[in-house]
C-alpha cells in the first residue's frame, strides 16, 4: 500500500485507487499580508488539495474533479478534499468540528454535483479540524449503487490523516 | 662452434619467448570475444547474455534485462511530479492498460519520446486499445525537476521516481513496461524512436497472443472433428482405451 505525505496531510493509498496532493499555484500573491502559516507565505495562497480516486488522475483536471469526472463508471469514486485559509475557520460555514466521515448512503445527492454526469450523485461537507479549514466532495459513479459505493468511500477517508 | 652453438641456443630462447607471447595474445583475443558472445568455442549456447543482447542493439537503446521467467507483478508507481505533488498512480486493478516509459531528460534518444507525448500522438495496440501513458523519470535527487517540467506533455500524467525504476528493474532509459493491470507485465524493451515503439509493442502484443491460438478452442476443436466425420454421439468419443474397468459409456450410434 503507497503512502503520500505532504503539506500536512498523509495517505495510504487503498489497493487499486490513485491519489495526489498538491497546491494550486495562487493567481495573486498579496506580498505583505501576514501568513497564518507562519513563516510559510507562500503557503496562505497556495489551498492544498487531496485528491483520492478510483479513476485514473488525468494531469490537467480541476480541484473538484472537473475533466476527470466523465470518465467514471457506475463503480467509480472521485473524493477531493480542499483547504480553505486558517482564517475561514472562524466562519459559519465551517462550524462543524472534526472530519465529516464516515459518510452514509442519505448523504449522498445527485442534485450536489457541480456539474451533472449520468447517474452520478455527490456529497459536500464544510468542516474544521485542528484549526484548518476544509471542503470535502465525493462523487459516486451511481446514485442507484450508492450503498455498496459508500463504505469503499469511507475506507478510502479513513487513510486520510490531517496532521 | 661453442660459440656457434651458444648462439643458436640464444635464437631459440628468444623463439620459445616469442611463441609463448603469441600465444597469450591469442588466448586473450579469444577469452575477450567468448565475453562479447563470439567465441568459437562456446559450448552453452542456450544462455544469453547481457552482452549478447547489448551487441544486438542499436546506439542509444537499452538492452532488455535477461530474465528467464517472465515477470507478471505489478507495483503501483509512487513518486513526486515534477511541481513537487505527491502522488500515487494505480497499475494494478481490472481494465488498467499502463505504458510505462522509463525516461530521462538528459539522453538523447529520450527527445523523440518526449516530443511525441507532447504532441499527443497516440499510440493505439491492437486488440487492447489506447493504453495510459505514465512517463517515469528517476527522482529528484537524479533529475532536475524543472527540466521534467519543461519536457513533461501536459496529457500524459509524469511522476519522478527512482524506486519505480528499481521496482521495474529498469536497465537504462529509455525503456518501456506494458502492464495489464490483472495479468501484470505483459511486454517490456527499448526502442530508438516512438515509430519503434509501436512495431515493439505490437509484435511483444502477438507474440503472447500466439500461444492462445493453440489452446483447445472449442469451436475450432469441433470443426476438425467434424471434418473427420466424428459428430456428436459418434462411437469413438465413448469408446475407453484403459480396458474393462473404464467406465461403460451409454453407447449410441452416429
């Protein structure tokens, strides 16, 4: 089993599934802002990104899996799990404490796709952990199959550690 | 005549010296040719060599690895790409047809590879379709990761790994691995231009078919028997050839 490790985060990849961490490159860089990183500038404006899949990762895709998405199959699971700034952790939205997992099949809605595909279905959580800021998105191949995707989906979260 | 004689025996010494130098120069002529797979007297001659295949190869191509089994497992590819992401990519797994190019940035066969990837030429295989392409260069503490970037196409997923070469084996580059991801390794070599490539992949690709074709494929199997008049309920197929405590077949006629 491959082990990740990066930007505070570490996985152990499950049999047979992909993933990646990584940080987008910032658009605008603001120089004088103080870092919630600490010494770390950079940091503030490069959001780390998760990205756990049983579809193979294309290089070029967005942070939420857009340009990968189509090619899953009813059996497939995309899962991106996306930083926000420190400073987002005071906000509502991220009020809820802890990693959202393990998920359950009611979690999952086909309407909660930022873009449609088939039968796929998706589930977004905001949370906070260890004053850190996150999203996560999942997406199943198949609404109908949702109850025999999910626990594959959450044997997949569980390999995630954020430090 | 001592002195004739003397003389004489000198001449001969230097001969003696002579011939024995010779000699040795011939032995070692012969001992470095046996090594280059030349020798006349090899007597093994089912073995074969790093060298012979090395000698077998055009400049700039990596000899395959001598292996007398074939190797079918299958390590997924873990590594850094070239901006510094951690990443894992999957080999292993059903419907998974990987192409693993073991490239460099610094050897000059490598460029027509690079270049190819770049401009996205495909590289169907027959029977199989369009395999991933996941080029694999050594890690950063062997390659400068911005001239994988400079070279990386953006279509084809590029990780920076040396344990992926160890775990492959990996002679020199460039090399290639085909992978099915149930079967495992199923072609692996060296190939001076992406042209190359695909005549590579293609006769590894019928070379194992091959063999299948001799297998007992039913409808073939029933076709020959029935060209020599053995159809269904035909005698032969219940006659026992073990004798008399070979189970007694319900006997029909043809």
């Amino acid at each position: 089993m491959a082990e990740l490790s990066g930007h505070g985060f570490a996985v152990r990849v499950p049999a047979g599934w992909e993933a990646e961490i990584y940080r987008r490159a910032p658009v605008v860089a603001p120089r004088n802002e103080a870092s919630l990183y600490g010494a770390d500038d950079d940091a503030l404006h490069y959001p780390p990104i998760v990205h756990l899949s049983t579809i193979a990762l294309p290089p070029e895709r967005g942070d939420f899996g857009g340009g990968a998405l189509g090619a899953m199959t009813g059996r497939d699971i995309f899962i991106s799990l996306f930083e926000y700034e420190r400073r987002d952790t005071a906000n509502a939205l991220f009020a809820y404490d802890g990693p959202p997992w393990p998920l359950s099949p009611d979690d999952f809605d086909p309407s909660t796709l930022r873009v449609a595909l088939g039968d796929q279905t998706g589930c977004q959580r905001f949370f906070r952990h260890r004053g850190r800021a996150f999203a996560l998105y999942v997406v199943l191949g198949s609404h109908s199959l949702r109850r025999l995707l999910v626990p594959a989906a959450n044997d997949a979260l569980a390999a995630i550690q954020i430090d | 005549m001592t002195v004739l004689v003397v003389l004489e025996s000198i001449v001969l010494a230097l001969l003696v010296a002579l011939v024995i130098g010779l000699l040795r120069t011939h032995a070692e002529v012969l001992r470095r040719l046996h090594e280059l797979g030349a020798g006349i007297y090899e007597t093994d001659t089912s073995r074969t060599t790093q060298a012979d295949l090395a000698g077998r190869v055009a400049d700039g191509v990596a000899a395959p690895r001598v292996e007398t089994v074939a190797r079918t497992e299958v390590v997924d590819i873990t590594g850094v790409t070239p901006r510094g992401s951690a990443v894992s990519i999957a080999v292993g797994g059903d419907d998974r047809l990987t192409l693993l190019a073991f490239l460099s940035t610094g050897c000059t066969t490598c460029g027509d590879f690079w270049q190819a990837w770049r401009n996205d030429e495909s590289l169907p295989l027959t029977g199989l379709g369009q395999p991933r392409i996941v080029i694999v260069t050594r890690g950063p503490e062997n390659e400068h990761p911005h001239a994988v970037t400079t070279l990386a196409p953006a279509t084809a997923s590029t990780v920076m790994s040396s344990e992926a070469w160890t775990d492959y084996r990996v002679p020199a580059s460039p090399y290639f691995v085909l992978v099915d991801g149930r079967a495992g390794v199923i072609g692996e070599g060296s190939a001076a231009s992406f042209a190359q490539l695909r005549g590579v992949l293609e006769r590894a690709l019928s070379d194992r078919r091959a063999p299948i074709d001799l297998r007992d494929e039913p409808s073939r199997v029933d076709a020959e028997l029935r060209r020599a008049g053995i159809v269904p309920g035909h005698h032969s197929l219940y006659e026992w050839p073990h004798g008399p405590e070979s189970p007694a077949p319900d006997r029909r006629s043809a």
